[in-house]
C-alpha cells in the first residue's frame, strides 16, 4: 500500500511540474524569453518568432496573465535588463521588451 501511494505521490508531482511550465516554455512570450537570448542576428531572431507561431496558437500570445516571481525579475524593466542583455539585434531585443511587458507589471 505505501508503494502505491509514494508512486501516486511521484507521478502526480511530475504531472504538476511538467504542467506547471517548469522545464520548458508554457506560452508564447515565457517561448520569447528563453529562444531569443544571445541572439546575433535578424534573421535567427525572425526564425525564433516564427517557430514560436508554430508552437502557439494567436489566443496564446494575447491573454497571458502577468507574473509574480519569488525569484528573478520583479518588473517589465527587470525582465528587459536580464535578457535583453546579450541581444545584438534590434528585432530581439524589441520581441524580448514586448514579452518583459506581456508577462511582468510595470511597476
């Protein structure tokens, strides 16, 4: 019986975690963020946009609801300076500033 229900436990906590966007992007602009660092170039950076359309539906990009983090950046600002960077392309560094300002407060 303890078997069962520590596999239970171990399963149902994966599902949560994996659920939860912990190990990879869980929408369109957190997908911005993570693909769209050290980016060198507009034309990479026009690539990473287009596989993130392909990933996530038009409804995905529009309601997302603003993030309140324990951890890393507080606000829109924050998230700009964390990963805008390394960016050397005016296309990145716009699409990383839009999604700061999607996910983050602006205060």
């Amino acid at each position: 019986m303890k078997i069962v229900l520590l596999a239970a436990i171990i399963s149902l906590t994966t599902i949560i975690i994996a659920h939860a966007g912990w190990f990879s992007s869980d929408n369109y602009w957190e997908y911005i963020l993570d693909n769209m660092q050290n980016i060198q170039s507009d034309t990479i950076a026009k690539e990473v946009v287009s596989s993130c359309k392909d990933k996530f539906a038009f409804h995905d990009r529009i309601f997302v609801e603003k993030k309140r983090p324990w951890f890393g950046p507080k606000t829109a600002s924050d998230c700009v300076l964390k990963y805008g960077k390394q960016v050397q392309t005016e296309i990145g560094a716009r699409y990383i500033q839009s999604a700061c300002y999607k996910l983050y407060p602006n205060n």
